[in-house]
C-alpha cells in the first residue's frame, strides 16, 4: 500500500510534467472562440443548434446521482438535468446570483410575518414514465432527506432546522403504509400547491427551494440510498440504463418533457455522457484538445495546465477567471491556548504575509488578498474594511509584537497548524505561514492530513483540535447559498459548533455575532440586512478568528466545442443547463 | 498426480483463510489500536453532516461496538450466505458472496468487483500473452546471438524496460502518442464482444506500457536460462545426433528454461488481475486496481477489503495454475507427486 501510495505521488508529478509537456495549446482546437475572462460576465459562442453528445468528465466518482443524497455543487448544478427544482439560480449573466422559478410557475408567495411561503406548480411536469409530478412527490423528496437517522447522509438539513411541526416526524421509512404521516411542516392542499411553514422568519428561504432536495421523488420509486442507481426523471433528460459509482453515467432525452413547462433548459445535446475516475491532467489536456467539452467538478484547471494557458495567448482566450465565490482561510481556534485569548490571535493576523500566502495560492490568478471574510459577490462585503494594514501586504511585525505583549507572550508561544496533505497549494500556504508567524516568535508545527477525513474527524472534531493544540486550521469556504446568513452561519454562528462534521473550526461563539446572524436572516429589509452583514463581517475580522488567505479565483476552460457558455456564481462553476456542443 | 493437486488445493484455501483474517485485523483493528474510536469508525460512513444519531445508528448496523470475533464471523457469514443490512425500516440485502457492502457508494462490493473484472483480466491478459512471447523470443535470441547488436540493444531496452516506472512510461506514451502526435486516441474501454478491433485498439497502449515492464524481466531471465543450458551436455549430444538447430534451441534448450519463467509469469499475471493499480490510473481505465486506489483515497473499508481479497484469490490461482503446468513442463515433479 505505501509502494502505491508513493507511486500515485510519482504518478501525480510526473503527469504535471509529462502532460505540459504536450501541450502549449498545440491541439487540434485550439484556436479562440471568445476573449480571456468572457464567459464570467456574457455569455459565449451563443446558440440554439440542438443535437450532439455533450461529454463530461471528473477526477473523482459522481458524489451520488441522488439530488437529495448529495452536498457538492457540481451535483446541484449537473442534477438539474433530470431532477427538477422548486426555484433556481437565473442562467442571465450578471444575475447569476438571484433565484427563478423552476418547477414553481411564480417565485413563492410570502406571509406577513415572513413564516409561511406559499409554492404553485407549473402545469405540465412530468415524470420520465409520463405520470404528474405532484407536490406530493416534492414533498416526499425533501422528507427522505432531512428527517430520521437513516435520512440520505450527504445532504444538507436546511429544511429539517427551518419546518414548523415537524420535530416528531421520524422519517419515509418510519410508517411505510403512510410515509409521509406527521410531516405537517409541508402542507399540500392539492396536487400543485405546496404551503411551507417555517419555525421563524428566515427571509433565505427561497435559496433553501434552489436545493435539490426540492426535487420531486415519486415515493413507490425510492430505494433509499440505492435510488441514486436510476434516478426518475421529471427533467429533459433521463439515465440510459443504471449508475453505479465510477462506471460512468449517460442521460438521454426524455421524451416526456414538455419544453413549455420549462423556461430554464433549452436542452440543446441529444446526448450527455460523463466519464468518471479520469486523472485531473488528463482531462485539462483532453479539455484543451477538443476532446471533452466540460470538467464535472468545476473547479477549473489543475496547476499545471492553468500555468499553460495563462501563458498562451491564443488559449487563454478561451478561459475565464472568475472569482469562484470561495473563501480560504486560516482557522484561527477560540478556545485552544493560548489563541483562546483575542489578542493572540490578532498577533496572528498581523504577524501574516498575505502577499506570501496569495503567490502560494498561485499569485493573482489564484485569488485576490482579502481584508474580510464575505466575498465580494455577496452583499454585506465590504471593501473599505482594512483591520490589520501592513506595507505591501507584508504583515505588521511591529504590531503583531505588541499585541503578543498585550496577550502575556512576549517571547511568543507554540502551536500546531493542521492542513490536507493532498492539497498541495493549501500546504504551501502553510508553510507560507509558518515562515511568516516565525518572524514574531510564534513557532508553528505542520501537522498534515487527508482530505477525505478532514472536515468529519480532525479539523472537524472539536475534541480532536483540542487534543492535538490545533490552533490553526487552513480551510475553505463556498456557502450554500450567496448571502451573508449562507455565507457566514456554518462557520461563525456559536449555534453550528458540532461534535463532528464541524464547520465553525475556530469554534467562534460570539453572542454579537450570534444575535446579528439571527436578526439579519429575519428581516426582508435588504439594506438592513446588508448593514448587518457588514457589521458581522467587521466583528468576525475583530476576533481575529478568521485569518482569510484569498477569496478564490478559478481557470476555467471552454472547448471550441462548447457553446451557450456563461459562468454561475450561485453555482460557482458554469451554467450547465444552457451548455450546447457541437461536437457529434 | 491427484494428491499433488489435493494438497496444493488446501494449502491455496489455507492462505486464502490466513489473508482474509490478517487483511480485517489490519482494516478493524489497527485503526482502533491506533486510537480510533468507535465514533470516529462510524463517522466515515455518514456522510458529510454526520449527526450523533445517525453515527450512532451506523455503530449500531455495523456492529462496530461488537467484539471483533463476531464482526469477523460476520464477515465470514456473508460471503457464504450473504448479509442484511438495516436503514430504518429499509432493508439492504448483500446477497452471497457479500464481501462487503460499501457505505460510502451505496454498492455490494462484489457486484463492483465482478463488473470491473472484464477490464482488468482484458488488460492482464493481453499484456501477459506480449510480455510473455516478447519477453522468451527477445530473451533466446540474445542468447543465441551472443554479444551480437541485437543482444546489446535488446538487454538496453531490457534494462530500460525494468527501471522504468508505468507512471512514466504510461504518461509519455499518452502525452506523445496519443495528445502530441495523435497517433492512437484516447484509451477507453470497449467490450470485446462488443466490438473486439475497438477492444483492441483501446488497450493497445495499456498493454504495450504493462507488457515494457514485465517483458524486460522475462527477456533477461530466459537469457541467463538459455545460456546455462546450451552449454550442458545434452545439447552437444543433440547436436551431434543430427537434430536441426531449431529443434536443439526450442526443444532441448528452451524447455528447461521455462520453469523458473512460468512460476514468475504466474505471479505477474496473478498481480496484475488483482489489479494493476498504476496502468489503469495512468490510461484511467476502470478497472479493479483503480476501483481500490479510489477506496484507499476515500478510506472505504469494505472495498478495500473485498479487494485485497480478491487480489490474493488470484494469485493463489495462479499459482496454483502454475503448479499445475509444472507438472507438464517439468515430468519430475509428475513423479514426485
């Protein structure tokens, strides 16, 4: 096993430098259908043509075909193919953050006092076999997976925390002959109305209905977890044949979709093919080729053909550049010593390079050097805010020195910073931040784990961050939804601090903080909740819990091939339901 | 004969036994003696929101807080008569053999095991028959022709071939032959039933990078054999009773020659269709060997457990197999049975 482990390791250096040696935009579609960074604000190589195959590929395994089993945005965004939403995000380019109808044939209608939202269906959806989705069928889709400990374990409980009456509800499988009995947060007068009752006021709702839990699931169809082998269709496209992880997945048209029941999806490829476990340098060269129209994960290129291609005129024509809507940053724990106290961690945030932790990142077309935490796509940032000035971004040694002296360290102190081995550009910024810390006396050791466990049971285990004096942690961030509340509520409200799976990794617990979340997600008042959120965002940078790194930038590529192409920033990649080919 | 298959049949179950017992202690129990909690065992198979709940009901379905002789017998059970697993009120059946169920994909491991089967015994077979008439032909050759041109060359390549890793090796080929040159297209597995020139066409690389490695060893050792052998006796004699060179060389030579080779190329062959874990991530072909460096990244026991055993099945086959053949390459051993 270690043989393997150390030869994937040569595996991966070699295929950086193997596959650019290849390349220099060399391939057979090389030339330029747009201008570089086009995409993040118009859409490019427009069209209508249908017909074609559209081929994806990704590094990994799909997550899980199951809309309601699933947590990653490439899924939410790719799953819409054939799982259709109560709302979505807007595909018009500079709108990309606002919610529209999907399924609901007008945005939900919302009670005075902010609690009740009211949905109606559009006419004509249906499902692959030609029945009519109900809101039934909804409604049994989000109780499958937010209620009862065998609810789908990847997703989010957004539903499960905001439903009224319906603590007691167990789950589908707790009263087969009536799965849906004591799910009274939901009500269904008739077959296209959907009521939802919220605890409290929680003016993001309509970003909860973006979801694919929203999507309708026909209950005598539902095989649990397994329901991700052949997913129902209620979209333009259906699974030809089963799924099953790492075989790969083809959609084809569904001729029981009615275009006029869907204002979102032009369905343009007769065709979608997705080829899974394809090593990341392979798909950027196969990207670059011609031979593939779009990376599933989203994320863009891999550091080596990103070097590539920024370099190449004629191909970085064909990227754009967007911010991906992601913050990375320094956990920086409120409760490990001797950081529990806030000057400390302000010796913290002064005493760093930013300029050195952005070129580790991979300089600007890495990201840019934030000031605070929400990220410029999201109403509340604000770019006035600049707490710890410094000289070129260099970091203030001077101040972090005397705020070290006013937290009782003069001579500084120790303290271990945890980082995702398989991340080389994260590891970097660890050692970034080791060279920068060390110039101030705060000694950092590097302690390196897998990703895969991360987030669950070391940098996401409170009991093991004290155990281990994890007083650091790099980490990122994409929010579930583009608001302040959806930014910020998972990793700085005192509420989300869980035993495992813990994503507030400073284990900030602020009551201001806390009590402003709360009463900004209450009010419909955008300014007021704007003001808020600037508030907030000030406070967080206060406590020097949060040490941002970037506010992230993504390489994406678009193929000659590929037509319809606009970035998301709800989705943070681009828009997969307008995408076209013309490849055959 | 019979007891000769008899006894190395029981010793096969016997490792077979061993393996799987060692390979659970190492996935179940080193990671509990390391530290590892029960909890934190749980807690990479719930999910990326994992509540004490739902951690504590996968405790529970797994019986992870039972002794681990009852999880082993567990484990046993369900190969031979399969497994149940509860979700609430839904039942997941892991029919016979279950070698696992994996919590993360939501798939009986074998089913995946079995369907990622024809890839790699596609790649190991095609690869083995080139590395292996590639290999012996390269190797008689050279000893035939002895320091001539074509022994230096072929014992260069044949260094070559050893020391180079399929991670290069693979990587050049895709990177010239296949995105610079566009001389072959891209790797991706066709049944051969389906259509057997695609099937061809697309492992052709694959094997080709497989077969460099392998041959290099077999080339070199059946030098060294042939060699030692042409200058015994029995050759002379051969020789001097009139029988054509070619018969000397293949008959009288080679045959010898090609114990030691069968008993490694049944080693290779029983490693590679235990999946060969660097061609099929280099040409990304799904096979068993990616299938098991996915479950190694994403820590999903079960698989990799299924795996692992499934590799030693292989290789204990095949060198049973090979046992077997000695008996026909080698009377000796007929009489010693």
């Amino acid at each position: 096993m270690s043989k393997s482990s150390l030869g994937l390791a040569a595996l991966g250096v070699s295929s950086v430098l193997l596959l650019s040696a290849c390349g220099g935009g060399g391939g057979s579609d090389s030339g330029a259908s747009g201008s570089f960074d086009q995409g993040t604000t118009e859409v490019v190589n427009a069209s209508e043509e249908q017909g074609g195959t559209l081929r994806y590929a990704i590094s990994a395994n799909i997550e899980s075909t199951d809309p309601g089993n699933t947590y990653y945005g490439y899924v939410w965004n790719f799953s819409r193919y054939y799982a259709r939403t109560l709302l979505t995000y807007s595909a018009e380019p500079g709108k990309t953050t606002e919610t529209v109808p999907d399924m609901a044939a007008e945005m939900p209608k919302v009670s005075d006092d902010g609690k009740t939202y009211t949905v109606k269906l559009r006419d004509g959806i249906t499902f692959e076999d030609g029945s009519e989705v109900t809101s039934e069928d909804i409604k049994y889709g989000i109780a499958r997976s937010n209620y009862g400990d065998d609810a789908l374990p990847n997703g989010p409980r957004y539903f499960k925390e905001l439903l009224a009456d319906s603590d007691d509800y167990e789950g589908v499988n707790a009263n087969p002959s009536d799965p849906l009995a004591g799910f009274d947060g939901i009500e269904t007068p008739d077959d296209t109305t959907l009521v939802f009752h919220l605890k409290k006021a929680f003016a993001d709702f309509p970003y909860v209905l973006v979801q694919p839990q929203t999507a309708p699931v026909p209950a005598d169809a539902d095989k649990g977890q397994q329901y991700q082998e052949h997913v129902v269709s209620s979209g333009p496209y259906k699974f030809e044949g089963d799924w099953s992880p790492g075989n790969g997945l083809t959609l084809v048209r569904n001729e029981e979709w009615d275009p006029d029941s869907d204002p979102v999806r032009p369905a343009l490829p007769d065709k979608i093919t997705v080829e899974e476990g394809v090593d990341q340098n392979e798909i950027d060269q196969r990207l670059v080729n011609g031979e593939l129209d779009v990376d599933l994960g989203g994320t863009g290129l891999g550091p080596a053909k990103k070097g590539e291609v920024l370099t190449d005129e004629e191909a970085k024509a064909n990227a754009d550049n967007p911010e991906n809507g992601s913050l990375r940053y320094v956990a920086v724990n409120t409760v490990v010593e001797p950081l529990d106290n806030e000057a400390c961690r302000q010796a913290v945030m002064y005493a760093a390079d930013h300029n050195s932790l952005q070129r580790a990142w991979g300089g600007a077309a890495g990201g840019e050097i934030p000031n605070d935490v929400i990220p410029p796509a999201i109403a509340g940032h604000d770019p006035k805010l600049d707490l710890y000035p410094s000289e070129g971004d260099k970091g203030d040694v001077e101040k972090a020195k005397a705020k070290l002296e006013e937290c009782g360290q003069e001579d500084g102190f120790s303290t271990n910073l945890g980082v995702r081995s398989d991340r080389p550009t994260e590891v970097a910024a660890a050692e970034a931040l080791q060279a920068s810390l060390d110039r101030v006396g705060i000694k950092v050791d590097i302690k390196q784990y897998p990703s895969d466990t991360f987030t669950n049971t070391q940098a996401g285990s409170p009991d093991f961050v004290h155990e281990n004096e994890l007083g650091l942690n790099i980490y990122g961030w994409i929010p579930d939804w583009p608001t302040g509340y959806g930014f910020l509520s998972y990793i700085a409200h005192g509420d989300n601090i869980k035993k495992a799976g813990n994503s507030n990794i400073s284990e900030l617990d602020d009551e201001e903080i806390n009590e402003m979340l709360t009463d900004a997600v209450a009010t419909e008042d955008a300014s007021e909740q704007e003001r808020l959120y600037q508030e907030v965002d000030r406070r967080i940078m206060e406590t020097g819990a949060i040490l941002p790194i970037v506010f992230e930038k993504s390489v994406l590529y678009r193929p000659e091939s590929l037509t319809n192409v606009r970035f998301s920033a709800g989705y943070a990649m681009y828009d997969y339901m307008p995408l076209g080919t013309t490849n055959t | 004969m019979v007891t000769y298959l008899l006894r190395r049949l029981g010793a096969g179950v016997l490792l077979l036994a061993i393996v799987t017992l060692v390979t659970f202690l190492i996935f179940y129990v080193v990671p509990r003696m390391a530290g590892q909690t029960v909890q934190q065992l749980a807690t990479m198979y719930v999910g990326k929101a994992p509540t004490e709940e739902a951690i504590q009901a996968t405790i529970d379905r797994l019986n992870l807080d039972q002794p681990i002789a009852l999880q082993f017998w567990e484990f046993i059970k369900g190969i031979f008569v399969g497994a149940t697993y509860n979700f609430g009120g839904r039942e997941v059946v892991c029919s016979a053999p279950c070698f696992g169920y994996s919590f993360q994909n939501y798939t009986e491991v074998f089913p995946e095991i079995v369907a990622r089967l024809p890839v790699t015994f596609s790649m190991a077979i095609g690869a083995g028959v080139i590395w292996l008439v590639g290999g012996v032909s390269v190797g008689v050759i050279s000893a035939i022709k002895k320091g001539s041109v074509f022994d230096r060359v072929s014992m260069g390549l044949a260094l070559a071939g050893v020391s180079l890793p399929v991670f290069f090796t693979g990587l050049l080929s895709l990177a010239f032959l296949v995105h610079s040159w566009e001389l072959f297209d891209t790797p991706r597995y066709t049944p051969f039933f389906e259509d057997p020139v695609a099937w061809a066409t697309a492992l052709f690389l694959p094997w080709i990078t497989l077969a460099f490695l392998h041959a290099a060893q077999y080339a070199r050792q059946t030098r060294a054999g042939m060699l030692e052998t042409m200058g015994e006796d029995y050759i002379r004699t051969a020789r001097a009773k009139g029988l054509p060179e070619w018969k000397v060389i293949l008959k009288h030579g080679l045959r010898p020659t090609l114990t030691p080779i069968v008993t490694i190329f049944g080693l290779d062959l029983g490693l590679v269709l235990g999946g060969a874990v660097l061609t099929e991530t280099v040409f990304s072909l799904n096979g068993i060997g990616r299938y098991a460096v996915q479950a190694i990244i994403s820590q999903d026991l079960p698989v990799i457990l299924g795996v692992t055993l499934f590799g030693a099945f292989f290789v204990v086959v095949a060198n049973l197999i090979v046992d077997l053949l000695y008996a026909w390459v080698d009377p000796r051993v007929r009489v010693a049975g």
